[in-house]
C-alpha cells in the first residue's frame, strides 16, 4: 500500500537524543532553546515558544482572547472565535477548552480555505478571535483578511486576535514570506507524520514581544524557569499550562531541521506532476494555485465525483487515501453553532486526500495517476 502519510526521520537522530539522555537534563534545558532559535531563524521570527502539541500551543494562543492579560480590562462576556469546520478537531476544540464559542465560517469551494467574504459577514461586536487554516499547506490570502480586521477593529473599536493554524504548512510562503511573518499569532504542529516533526510537538510564533513574553512563562505554570533551580522567592503574576516541549523532541527537531527543505520539495514536485496530469480529468476537480503564495502539500486535495467509489478503487490498487476529519460542525458537541454553509455543502461529500509526500517514487506517482485516469 502506498501510504498517505510517513514519519520523517534524519539519519542522526538518534545520536543527538543518545547525548540527551545522557546528559541528565530532559525538560528545561539547552536543547529546546537551541531548536526554538534554529526555528526563528528559520522563519525569520525568534519569538518561537516551543509546546508538546499542536493543538496544545492553539489552546496557549487562545487564551489571549480568553482573558486579558495583568492589568487588562476585564471581559464582561466569554465572546465568539470564528473558525472553519473544515479542519482537523485539534483546531476548534481549544476554542471551547478557553470557555469561548465557536462560530463557523463558510469554507471556499476553490481554495478549502476560510471564505473570507463570509468571514468578514459574521464578525461581530462578540468577536474575541478569528481562526484561520492553511489547510493542507494552502495559505490563506493574509493581506485580505488583514484589511478585513482592519475594517473590524474600525467598526467596532476592538481588533479580534487572528490565530493562523499553520500546522500543515511548515515551509509553505506567502507573497516570498514564510508564514510566522505576516503579524498574527501562528501555531505549527511538529506531530509524527508532519513534513516537520519533533515526535509530538508544536511552537507558537509571536508577532510581538509582549505576547510572547507571556505565553513563554504560560507554557509552564507561568513560572519563570531562566535558572536551573528554584529558590522559592518568585510570583506567578499570570497562571498557565503544562505544555512544554521536552529536550528529547527538542534534539529531534533540531536534527530534522537539516533536511526538511529536501522534503517540502519533494512534496511540491509531486503536487506539480498531479497538477499537469490530474488536469482537466472528468469527475476530478482541483483546487486553486495562486501566484503570491507557495503551499507545502502536506496532502493533496482532490474533489471527485463518487468519493466511496473513487476511495474503494485506490484502495484496490495499492493506494491509501483519506477524507482526514469529518467536518467540524457535524459533532454533537457543536450542536449549538451550526450554521448554513453552502460552500462547505458543496464540497464535503466530494473531498479526499491522495498522498503527495516525499517517500513517493517516480513510479509510484505515475501509478497513482494511471489508476485515477482508468476511472472508478
């Protein structure tokens, strides 16, 4: 079976967490600084607070909106995150763990994205946060959604925070800047199967040092922990969360690091190879490439025709393939917020995800074509 999905190993991992181990220092020590500056760099933003999962640094993002921070006006109301149900449950579930409501936002038909238009129609004086999905790797088009708060933050006198889940998009730019640049809170996932990945991981990317100040102690406990022992003599002026990233994962990243770049290319010469093949192809639909903004492909998305039927026929043929999550809005847990979203409606039951990765050989790519061209 040609597998969706594979975790990315560097061939001296396994030295760098041997020298962890041995070291006597799990948690708290040199390792993840070093990752977190090596991901900065990287990104071209040092505000990098590293955490043990994904969804774990979007629960930490979201908590500004949840609460204001020492000293900040009080909210009188929990208010409402808008988001997208066409994701991942790591993505929406950190909404409700803050106490805040989810608000679903259409999804474009062409892009799976938010649609922005129906996004900018929902904000409300009620809106904490926006939630926005690079779904697959696929940017959002930022500076559209930031004239959009900007409109926001002029009608209503209060800018929501925008959180950017960026947790299939390592490597993926927009208009020639990686995302983590463009001025929003963004949360990566490091998990196994990610092009990038620590074992379990994530890291929140701050656009400011303030924010990032505070979710730097917030990760843990809200103590500060610049020395190696604790005295007793400190104050935790803001509580937080259990959620750092330990040295052991720290070392994989850091090894990982050297040849993700090798990896994102593979994965976009295989998107370009579907894109010319898959072209034109009757009961096959692709979605859009944009000029100013170069995905990362964690995943390749098709809209087909008989998606059971298109599955059953990969499936025959030695092909794995997934619809990844059930759309959002459909849990009982959600009951309450659904929402007519026709453009999500036109898509959901023709979505499916055929591997893209950099383990495809040439040979296993044409075989994947041919056997979408042979019909189902």
């Amino acid at each position: 079976m040609i597998p969706l999905s594979k975790v990315a190993m560097s061939p001296d991992v396994g030295a760098r967490v041997s020298a962890v181990l041995n070291s006597g220092r799990l948690e708290h020590g040199p390792t993840v600084a070093e990752y977190e500056a090596a991901v900065g760099e990287r990104i071209g933003n040092p505000r990098v607070v590293s955490v043990n999962c994904g969804t774990a640094g979007l629960h930490l993002a979201l908590s500004l909106a949840a609460r204001p921070g020492p000293g900040g006006p009080e909210l009188a109301e929990p208010g409402e995150v808008l988001s997208t149900p066409l994701t991942f449950e790591g993505t929406n579930w950190p909404i409700l763990a803050n106490g805040l409501r989810v608000r679903w936002a259409d999804v474009d038909p062409m892009t799976l994205n938010v649609d922005l238009d129906d996004l900018e129609a929902k904000i409300s004086p009620a809106t904490r946060a926006i939630v926005v999905v690079h779904w697959l790797g696929y940017p959002v088009d930022l500076n559209r959604l930031n004239a959009i708060v900007d409109r926001a933050e002029e009608r209503y006198g209060r800018r929501p925070l925008v959180v950017e889940d960026c947790a299939q998009a390592w490597g993926a730019t927009y208009r020639g800047t990686p995302l983590g640049t463009h001025g929003n809170v963004c949360v990566f996932s490091t998990g196994a199967i990610k092009t990038l990945t620590t074992g379990s991981g994530g890291f929140v990317v701050l656009p400011d040092d303030d924010r990032y100040d505070r979710l730097r102690l917030r990760r843990w406990l809200g103590i500060e922990r610049a020395s190696d022992r604790i005295t007793g003599d400190y104050d935790v002026a803001e509580w937080g969360y259990r959620f750092v990233l330990n040295e052991i994962g720290g070392a994989i990243g850091l090894s990982n690091l050297e040849r993700v770049d090798e990896l994102v290319h593979r994965h976009r010469e295989n998107a370009a190879f579907y894109d010319k093949e898959l072209a034109g192809l009757d009961g096959v639909e692709q979605t859009e490439r944009a000029d100013d903004r170069e995905p990362s492909f964690w995943m390749y998305p098709l809209k087909v025709r008989d998606r059971p039927a298109f599955m059953r026929r990969l499936h025959d043929a030695g092909i794995a393939s997934s619809i990844v999550s059930r759309r959002n809005d459909a849990h009982s847990c959600v009951a309450s917020s659904r929402a007519y979203l026709p453009g999500l409606d036109s898509v959901a039951d023709r979505v499916v995800y055929i591997p893209v990765g950099w383990w495809l050989t040439e040979d296993d790519r044409s075989h994947i074509v041919e056997t979408i061209r042979s019909g189902w």
